[in-house]
C-alpha cells in the first residue's frame, strides 16, 4: 500500500486544524469560508469536531477506496493552508 497520500493528507489536514483553531482564538476575526461549515464563530470544540470527523473520513477513504480519491482532497487542502499563510494566519500553538 501506498501511504504517502493519506500522510501528505492527514498533516495538511492538521496544520490546516491548527490554522482555524489560531481563527477561533482570535476576537473579531472573521473568515467566511467557516461560517458555512461551522458557523460564524465556532467554539474550540466544534472545529476539534470537525477536523477530527474530517481525518476520520480521509482515514476511512484510504482503507476502502483507491489512494488516488484523496488527491483532489490533497489539493484543496494545501490551497488552504498555503491561502491561509497568505493573510498571516499561523497554526496555534498546544
């Protein structure tokens, strides 16, 4: 088995996790991209919902489709991260 995709997913996927929790951490910053998923400003624990339902389901992928269906998952989520980089937005720390 090839696990480089479903590795190259899940850390994207983390630092990505990161990112929003730095967005929820923040008074008054607003991203509108999350107000569609989680709502307009979500608690801690909804995006550690989210995030953790959304490596599940890359896991779960992995396991019972071919690799390549997490390329298009790959893509967007670096398009994300590198996006949220672009308007300063770093992961949080623990």
């Amino acid at each position: 088995m090839n696990y480089a995709p479903l590795a190259i997913l899940l850390v994207l996927l983390a630092i990505d996790w990161r990112q929003t929790v730095t967005i929820c951490r923040t008074p008054g910053r607003r991203e509108v991209w999350i107000e569609k998923i989680i709502g307009v400003y979500p608690k801690e624990h909804r995006v550690h919902l989210w995030f953790g339902a959304c490596a599940g389901a890359a896991v779960l992928a992995y396991v019972f489709l071919p690799w390549w269906v997490l390329l298009p998952f790959i893509a967007v989520e670096t398009g994300a991260v590198m996006n949220n980089y672009r308007v300063g937005i770093k992961p949080a720390g623990l």
